[in-house]
C-alpha cells in the first residue's frame, strides 16, 4: 500500500507545476482537476485521490484535508486511511508520512462516512488531534 502511495504522489507531484488559482482562474480559489499539467495543492489532492481511488482505494478511505502550514498558511493534503495509519500526501514532499510526522495543523477534513461533509479536527493536550462531527 506505501508502495502505491509513493508512486501516485511522486507521479502527481512530477507532472503539475505549482501555479495559485488567481493566475489560472483569476479566483482565490477553485477546485478542479488539473487539466494543463498545472495547478495549487487542492488541485493535486483532487487528481491523487481520482487515482487512488481507480487504483481500487474506496473514498471513504481517501480524504481530502485542510491544514495549515508551519508559517501559518492554509494548504490542501491527502489522508489516505490504512491498517497502518493515517497516511498524508502532499504535493509540497513526495515523502508520504503519517499525519503525525507532517509538522501540519489540521483543520478539517472530509467525513468518511459521508465524504460530502467535512469535521472539525481539534487539538486536546492528552490527543494531539481528534475529529468531532
């Protein structure tokens, strides 16, 4: 399964220049899948989790997650559910990890029962992060 991972990332990550979508669509944001090999973070995790998903991985294993960075920015990243964990992968490292090795603030991310909905994931002393509905 990390095998998969490593591939579709370093894959995903290879073939996408990094562009916001201000330039490309003159809007902060807008979440499409990239079709001219250009694209922001939202725009790999969409495409990662379109082949990981043909590749037999269900949705409801694949979500998509908002984090925000050490310098304090928000970023879009995979969370990939295993038997091992919860792994992210990022279009800013090719490296997958667990989420608790990323340096990441978690913020939300999708429900996986219902990947239509997103959770708050809050930080608690004893549990670093935590979903709540």
């Amino acid at each position: 399964m990390e095998e998969k991972l490593a591939s579709v990332t370093q894959l995903v990550n290879r073939s996408i220049k990094p562009v916001s979508d201000f330039a490309v669509h003159g809007t902060m944001e807008f979440w499409s899948y990239p079709d001219s090999a250009i694209g922001d973070c939202e725009d790999y995790v969409l495409l990662k989790r379109r082949m990981l998903n043909l590749e037999g991985i269900s949705l409801s294993n694949l979500l998509i997650t908002v984090v925000k960075k050490k310098d304090g920015e928000g970023h879009a990243v995979l969370t990939v559910k295993t038997d091992k964990g919860d792994y992210v992968l990022d279009n800013l490292n090719d490296e997958v990890k667990l989420w608790s090795k990323t340096g990441y603030r978690f913020l939300k991310r999708q429900s996986s029962t219902d990947t239509g909905r997103w959770v708050a994931i809050l930080e608690y002393r004893d549990v670093l992060v935590g979903a709540v509905d």
